[in-house]
C-alpha cells in the first residue's frame, strides 16, 4: 500500500480538491483507493468529503474499490492505516487540516509521499518555509499548482514559490469538474454526463470539464511515478521529449 497524504498549512489550499481528483484518478486506473478524512471536519456532519463519498457509492464503481475513513486521533489514523492495508487497499489517500496536530503529524510520518498544493504563490511560500517545523526527516515532498484563475498571478509564480522543493510538471486546472466534486463525485462520470456534439448548447462546459480531467489523470500518472522514485525532468531542447531519471537511493 502506498499512502499519499496532502499537505498545505493554510486554509484553502486544494488539499480536499486534490484529495477527491486523485481518488478518481486512481479509481480509474482500477486501484483500491482509501481515503482517510484527517481534516478538522472529519467525523463533523458538513464533512464535504462525507457527502464525496456518498455522491462516488452512485457511480458504480466495484463494492470494495473506494472506502473513506474519518480520523481524529492519533490511535485512529494508525489503526484505520493498518487495517487498510490489511484489507489490500492500494492507495491511501490522507486529507489534512491547515493546522497540524498529533494525528496530522502521523499521517506526514507515514506518507510514502506528501503532495503541497497551492492555489498562489502565497500558499506555497507558506508550504516550503514551514515544512521543516514539521518533518525532521527528508520526505518526498512534492508541490502541486492548481492553475491559476482570474483573481491569481499566472502559475509560473506559484511553482517558483515552492523553492527547492520538487514541483509535479502537471498542474490542476482551475475548473468547474474540480471545484463541484462533492456535488457530482466522480469526475469521469461528470464529463460523461455532459457530453454533447460540438453544435449543441453546452459544449464548452463539456470541453472545460474533459481538459480538467485529463489533467488529473496526467497528474495522477506522475503521482504513481513519483512513488517509485521517478520525476519527470525539465525539458531541454536536447534531450528526448520522455526522460525520466531514477533517484538514487542511498
Ligand atoms: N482546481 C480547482 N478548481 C476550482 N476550484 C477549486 C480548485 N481547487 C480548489 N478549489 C476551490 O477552492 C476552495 C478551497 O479548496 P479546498 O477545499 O480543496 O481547500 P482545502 O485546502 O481543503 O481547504 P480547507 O482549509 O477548507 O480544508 C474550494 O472552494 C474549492 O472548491
Ligand atoms: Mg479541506
């Protein structure tokens, strides 16, 4: 089991978005996903990721596939991450809260990966200035840009911001596919349910919705990459479009 846990300590941030995009992303690719609500509305009714879940139990994936689990406390997070990977859960996705407690502390511990999305570079300024407070050992960390909209300075500054840290090449658009997960669950079933010919009314929203979601399957393929230690290298003018480089390992 590989477990992913979101990282970014300031509200809105697109931990929860993430969450749920990659969750369909993986569903996708046929994986056993887990989530693990250890945000600070876990186990509270107006849970957004509560009502994901129950919108994602109509879209017909496998029974077994996709499971959440709500965590307030440290014992919960390790004994609900024991026992899925006891239950051949694949990935275990962990949504965190801006302010890091106990349990959001051992759900950084345990992550194969943290992935820090930022909506701007402020958020992820904050991310790659603070990290260190909270990880004393080096920890793949990755940050994530969700694109920018029209209230934003333009991604560039963004990925900029994040500093040393490595940056997924793939980004997250700002879109309506995204920001609606809790409403319509799965993205893919969302794209299809608005699919129309280009000379009909809606098409645009079909063609927004499509382009969102092959970025989360682009972004969830370097995901998994980024979990067998392979990163997608800044492209050169000489070098082969696809070049990935194994880490060493020490
Ligand atoms: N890619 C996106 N496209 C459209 N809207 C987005 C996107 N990412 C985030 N948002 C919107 O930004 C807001 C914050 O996102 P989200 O809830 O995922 O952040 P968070 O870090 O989980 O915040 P919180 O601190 O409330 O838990 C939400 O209203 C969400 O709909
Ligand atoms: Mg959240």
């Amino acid at each position: 089991m590989k477990t992913i846990t979101l990282f970014a300590n300031k509200g809105g941030s697109g931990r929860t978005v993430s969450t749920m995009a990659l969750a369909s992303g993986f569903l996708t690719q046929g994986r056993r996903v887990s989530v693990m609500d250890c945000s600070d509305l876990a186990g509270c009714e107006a849970s957004p990721l509560r009502a994901w879940r129950e919108q994602m139990a109509t879209c017909k994936f496998h029974r077994g596939q996709l499971d959440l689990v709500e965590c307030q406390g440290r014992e919960e997070v390790e004994d609900n991450a024991a026992a899925a990977k006891a239950q051949g859960i694949e990935v275990l996705l962990v949504d965190t809260s801006a302010r890091i407690f106990e349990p959001q502390l051992v759900a950084l511990d345990m992550a194969d990966l943290i992935i820090a999305p930022a909506i701007g570079p402020l958020e992820a300024k904050r991310i790659s200035d603070s990290v260190a407070k909270y990880l004393d050992t080096p920890k793949q960390l990755y940050g994530l840009v969700i694109g920018s909209h029209n209230r934003l300075p333009p991604a560039g500054k963004t990925r900029k911001a994040f500093g040393f840290h490595p940056v997924f090449k793939s980004e997250l658009p700002w879109a309506e596919a995204l920001s609606e997960q809790v409403l319509n669950g799965d993205i893919a079933q969302f794209v299809a349910s608005l699919a129309c010919k280009p000379d009909e009314p809606g098409f645009a929203r079909f063609r927004a919705a499509q382009e969102a979601w092959t970025a989360v399957q682009r972004l969830t393929f370097e995901v998994d990459w980024a979990l067998t230690g392979q990163r997608l290298e800044q492209y050169a003018i000489d070098q082969p479009h696809f070049r990935y480089e194994k880490e060493a390992v020490a």
